[in-house]
C-alpha cells in the first residue's frame, strides 16, 4: 500500500521563492547584498517561469504538478528494466 501526499501546484515555485530568500539572508549576513539580490532574483525567475511555461512545457508542468495526467502518473509506477550488460556483469 502506497500513501498518496497531497501536494500543491505551488510547491516547487514556493520552494525556489523561499530558497531565494534564504540565499538573501546568508548573503547579506556575510556582507554581499547585491549576490543575495541577484539570487533571489535568479530564483524568482525559476519561479516565474515554472508558473508561466506549466502550460505550454511537459516538463514544467511535471515540476508544478507531477500528477497532471494518467501519462505523468505513469513515470512514478515502475522502474524501466535493466539493460542485459548490467544484469549478466553482476
């Protein structure tokens, strides 16, 4: 039996926004605000385009909610068989 953790589509973008903050914050402490801005802005940026590209991107739309689909929830059921080299070496 497998439990399924509800997640939001806000997640991953919420993550990179809070990370950026984090990064602020350590930057700053150690005297270099304007690295700290640069990366909240980079990951601001990530976020943005998480949010903006999760229609239009397979990708950014497993990133923002990996269970969009029957073709998405299919990526998490099995693993792919092992190619025959790995299996006859061991």
């Amino acid at each position: 039996m497998q439990m399924q953790m509800p997640r939001s589509r806000w997640l991953v973008p919420g993550c990179s926004v809070g990370m950026g903050v984090l990064f602020l914050g350590v930057q700053w402490s150690n005297d270099d605000p304007g690295g700290g801005l640069i990366s909240l802005a980079i990951m601001v940026a990530f976020a943005v385009a998480i949010v903006a590209f999760s229609g239009r991107s397979g990708v950014a739309e497993v990133m923002r909610n990996p269970h969009a689909d029957e073709r998405t929830a299919m990526l998490d059921l099995a693993p792919p068989p092992s190619p025959a080299w790995w299996s006859s070496s061991r």
